[in-house]
C-alpha cells in the first residue's frame, strides 16, 4: 500500500514539475526582457541626469528615483510617445525633448507624456 502511494505521489510531483519549469522559465525570461538596459548603445549620443536638458527636463535614468511630484509609478521612457522606438537600440533610443539624445527605456523626465 505504501509503495503505491509513495509511486502515486511521485508521479503527481513528476506531473506538477512537467507543468511548473515551463510555466517558471516563461516567468523568468519575461522579467529578463523587462530589466532595465544596462549598457548604453555604442557610437551614439546618450542623455545624462544633470546635464543640458535632462537637467532642464529633471531626467533620470531610473524612473523610480524620480522626486518629482509629476511622476507616476508605471511611467517611464519605454511609454512615453517621446521615446523613438523605431530608433531603438538595446533598451535604448532617442528622446525628442532630449534633443534626440538616447535615453534608457526605465527613465523618465517631466516632458513625460504617455503614447496614445
Ligand atoms: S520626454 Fe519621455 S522619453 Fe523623453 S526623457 Fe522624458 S519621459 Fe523619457
């Protein structure tokens, strides 16, 4: 009796991973794409927090740092409709406020104004 339930309980826990590694694996790979660039994309120019018009425009490179009391949590660059995604480049890509400068898609700035 204890061999049947023991091989009963070891296919359940067999059928439960079967369905959960995939399920964990999609997760995981999601959030991956959802992390914030870390390395700035060769050759162009990048906008920087505290300098020219990103100091003008109160720019981060991390919206969630923002003191700005315009800023809402879930706004960022990657949804804002001056974010150039046609020109994107590794999490990157140029701000029309930022004189085309490339900012980070987790940043933001006071010209935030989320696309339509
Ligand atoms: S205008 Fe939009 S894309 Fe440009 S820095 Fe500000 S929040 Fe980011």
């Amino acid at each position: 009796m204890d061999d049947k339930l023991n091989r009963r309980s070891f296919f359940q826990l067999a059928l439960m991973g079967a369905v959960a590694v995939p399920f964990i694996a999609k997760t995981a790979k999601l959030f991956a794409s959802d992390a914030c660039p870390s390395t700035p994309p060769a050759g162009k120019a990048v906008a920087q927090a505290g300098e020219g018009m990103g100091k003008t425009l109160e720019y981060v490179s991390d919206a969630t740092s923002s003191k700005n009391i315009k800023y809402k949590a879930g706004n960022n660059c990657g949804n804002c409709k001056f974010y150039n995604t046609a020109k994107a480049d590794g999490g990157y890509a140029p701000c029309t406020m930022l004189g085309m400068k490339y900012v980070t898609n987790c940043g933001w700035c006071k010209s935030y104004s989320a696309k339509a």
